[in-house]
C-alpha cells in the first residue's frame, strides 16, 4: 500500500517534530475504536482516555492529515448556523442545551494546550468583519444572541475602531471576540496525538478502515489488522468516503482553499493587523486570514462544491485577498494548498449512534475547530452513558441534500451563487 503522506502546506512545512507511526499489522483488543485522526477522534481519544477507557485510533494516512491539519486555524465561537436557528428549528430546551455548550470548545481548546504543553502559536482574538450595513446589523443581533448564552468577551467596532484593527478599507465595522483567536492546525492535532500517546493510546497511521463488521461485538477491519472493540467512533468527516453509508448519504465533502504569502517584513505585519487577531468576512462564502507566528498571511476563501481540486489556487485566492490588501501587490505566495470540509444541509452538525455501538459527529459545514474539540467531550460522555448533551445534537434532523448524489453538487452552487449575489448586493 502505497504511503499517504502530507499535502505540501505552510503548515507540513513548519510542523513540530513528526514521529513515524505505525501501520496496524495484527488483531488488537481495545474498548474504543476511533476512526479517523483529525480534531473529533483526538478529542474523542483524550476524553476517553482521561475516563479509563482504552482506545485505539486508525488514521487512513497521518494525524491531522484532513482538515484539521490544514485549515486557517481559525478558533471561532458556536456552529456554522447559530442559536437562534437552531431555537427556531428544535425549540428552547433543545436550543438552551446547545446554545450553552456554544462557547466550550475554545476553552477545551486553551485546556489542552495548557494541560498537554502543546506548541501551536495559541493568539487570542478573532474579528468578524461587516462588509454591509446589513452584515453589520447581523452582528448586532449575534452580540446580543450569544450574550444570552452567557458569552460577554465581545465588542461591536465601528468603522473607525475596525480600522485600528485590521488595515482593510472595506469594512463598515464589526465584531471583535476576545474568546476567539488562533493556532497552527497541524502543530495542534500533533500535540493532541501525542497527549493521547501519553495517556497509553494506541495510534496506527497508515491504517484506513476499509470494513466495519457490526454488531454486539463490533470488528473494524484495515488492509492488514484488525480492531475489536466495545464501542466504535466513525471521524473521517469529508474524507470518510462510502464506509459508512448512512453518514455519505446526507452530507457533501467541500473544497476550501488556502495560500500563505511569504514572510513580510515586521513593520507590514504591524501594519496590517497590528493587534495579531485573525479575521473572518460575513459573506455566505467568506473569506478569512490571520498571520503566522513567523509574519506570513495566511488567507483562505471559497467553496469548491463535491471537493474537486482546482488546477491554480493562487489564481483563484490571491485575487480575493489583493481586494482586501492592495498594499500586498507585490508580495510573494509560498504555499497554495486546498482541503475539505463537509456540508450538511442544515449547515449544522450530523452527530448520532448506528446499533447500539457505532457513534458518530461530521459536517460541521465549515466552523469546525471549536466544534469537533468539544464533539469530542459529548461523544466521549455519551459513551460513559451521559447522552443529554449528545442527545441534544443527535435530535438536530439529518436531512438529504435536494437532488440526491448526482445533482447536489449543482444544486449546492447555484444555492451558494444566490447568496453571494445577496452579499454583493447588500441585500
Ligand atoms: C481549508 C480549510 C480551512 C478551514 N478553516 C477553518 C477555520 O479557520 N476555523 C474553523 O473553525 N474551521 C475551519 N475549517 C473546518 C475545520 O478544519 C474542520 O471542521 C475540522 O478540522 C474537522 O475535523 P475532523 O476531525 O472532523 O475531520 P478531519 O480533520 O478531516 O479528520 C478526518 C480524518 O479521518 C481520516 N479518515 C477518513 N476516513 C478514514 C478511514 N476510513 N480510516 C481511517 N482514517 C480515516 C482522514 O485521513 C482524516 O485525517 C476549515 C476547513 C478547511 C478544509
């Protein structure tokens, strides 16, 4: 089998030390399985691991190979659609339930970097930047929502106050987070990997599992081993593919891509976000950035439906990223790199249980870094036989994507065209 190894990313290029991990060779025993080495099985591991129970993890290619070692490491508060449609879907006790649990995943974040030593350039402060005056007036409400839910570390910025900032002309203001911030992706999942490690884990990299056998004692197979376990978790989200057949039914692997420039000089770094936070837009397909501990920009935007990989990223990137700092014309791109997330309908996340053991979180449709650390505590609860938090998302509905396997992808984009017209618009 062929070795799986890095996409060429800033991030593959400034990781800490990587150790080589094995590829599973025989039959091991363990009480839980998780499949997949991103945030979500980590964290899984973790807090199963801090609970007693034993765990093996199977990682298809290397820890954080998917997403979560190459995303914009942005830690943005609550879900990828907020509380209030999630009040308006389920109703108050189901939405209180999750609404508190909103804010938990950038405190479990700041725990283990704390508790495990991990070094991942940890910034607190992220910006949501309003392009409208109707994105704007979406902030105010979203202040507002989440300080119902207890989160008060936020500050509305005017035009002016933006500015100081973030070096951007084109924003009407916005919302700062104090309780957000960011990280280097890859340097965090390795440090999680090796917190799991030292807790007596068991991670196998190379080892796709390419058969689940089900049932009271639930086997999963890998070309040359194999797992017997008590309890399974399913956490390949977007890369996952057909193994479990229920979760590909009613979610859509995405494309999002990202280019890291070369160092700036401090002086232009300064200039360009003086205080280090990093920065999302409020378009429906947003853009993003930050800087990285060694003065790059980092930016990402865009949505590749279905997970095609464009031919030129930095053709598609960099344009968007010149809209927002013409100042940086002249600067070079080091690394251009895409990865993929995965959608749900609802834009919420899909979490559940398949029998009585086979468990589940994915597609947490594109905020996902706060989401999966905190995925990982419900599940791990659940399997202590505390289900209230993970009944709590396993009741949010799973619905089908409109036009099935063939047409969802077309579908999606002319969804996503509509919206962006809005945003454009202002309307
Ligand atoms: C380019 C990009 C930028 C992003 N930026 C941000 C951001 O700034 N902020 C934010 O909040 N979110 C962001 N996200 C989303 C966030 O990164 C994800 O939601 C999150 O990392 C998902 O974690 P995960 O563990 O569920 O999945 P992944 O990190 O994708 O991990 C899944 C793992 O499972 C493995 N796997 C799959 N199938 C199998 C199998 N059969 N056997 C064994 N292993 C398997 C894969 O190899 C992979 O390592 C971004 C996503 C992308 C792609």
């Amino acid at each position: 089998m062929a070795t799986i190894a890095y996409p060429q990313s800033y991030y593959a290029a400034s990781a800490n030390p990587v150790p080589q991990r094995p590829a599973l060779q025989e039959e091991v025993q363990t009480d839980v399985c998780v499949i997949g080495a991103g945030y979500t099985g980590l964290s899984s591991a973790l807090f199963l691991l801090e609970n007693g129970f034993s765990v093996t993890v199977l990682e298809a290619a290397k820890v954080g190979f998917g997403a979560s070692g190459r995303n914009g490491g942005q830690i943005v508060n609550s879900y990828s659609r907020d509380i209030d449609v999630i009040e308006r879907t389920v109703g108050p006790r189901q939405a209180q339930l999750l609404g508190q649990m909103a804010f938990e995943g950038g405190r479990i974040i700041r725990e283990r970097v704390a508790k495990y030593n991990i070094q991942c350039d940890l910034k607190d402060g992220g910006v949501f930047a309003a392009l409208t005056s109707k994105q704007m007036g979406h902030l105010e409400s979203q202040k507002r929502l989440w300080e119902r839910f207890g989160h008060t570390q936020l500050e509305l910025m005017d035009q002016k106050r933006i500015r100081e900032v973030v070096a951007c002309d084109n924003y009407v203001g916005g919302m700062l987070d104090m309780s957000g911030g960011h990280i280097h992706p890859l340097n965090l999942a390795l440090g999680e990997a090796a917190a799991v490690e030292s807790l007596g884990g068991k991670i196998y990299e190379q080892s796709p599992a390419v058969r689940i056998e089900r049932g009271a004692n639930p086997v999963v197979h890998t070309p040359n081993g194999r797992v017997r376990a008590k309890f399974i978790i399913v956490a390949g989200n977007a890369y996952l593919g057909g193994l479990v057949p229920e979760l590909a039914a009613k979610s859509m692997p995405c494309g999002t891509q990202v280019i890291t420039t070369e160092p700036l000089s401090d002086e232009l770094a300064r200039t360009l976000l003086p205080q280090d936070y990093c920065v999302e837009d409020c378009n429906y397909l947003l853009d993003y950035y930050r800087l990285t501990s060694d003065k790059r920009l980092i930016f990402g935007g865009g949505v590749v439906y279905g997970a095609r990989d464009p031919a030129n990223i930095e053709a598609i990137i960099r344009p968007k990223m010149l809209k927002a700092f013409p100042q940086l014309k002249d600067v070079k791109i080091d690394f251009a790199w895409t990865g993929n997330f995965l959608l749900t309908l609802s834009r919420l996340p899909q979490v559940g249980r398949i029998g009585d053991n086979i468990y589940y979180s994915q597609g947490c449709s594109g905020h996902g870094v706060t989401y999966t650390h905190l995925a990982g505590k419900v599940l791990a609860e659940a399997l202590r036989g505390q289900a209230e938090r993970f009944d709590a998302f396993a009741e949010l509905p799973h619905y089908p994507f409109p036009g099935g396997q063939m047409f969802r992808v077309p579908f999606s984009a002319i969804g996503a065209w509509y919206y962006s017209l809005r945003d454009r618009l202002g309307v």
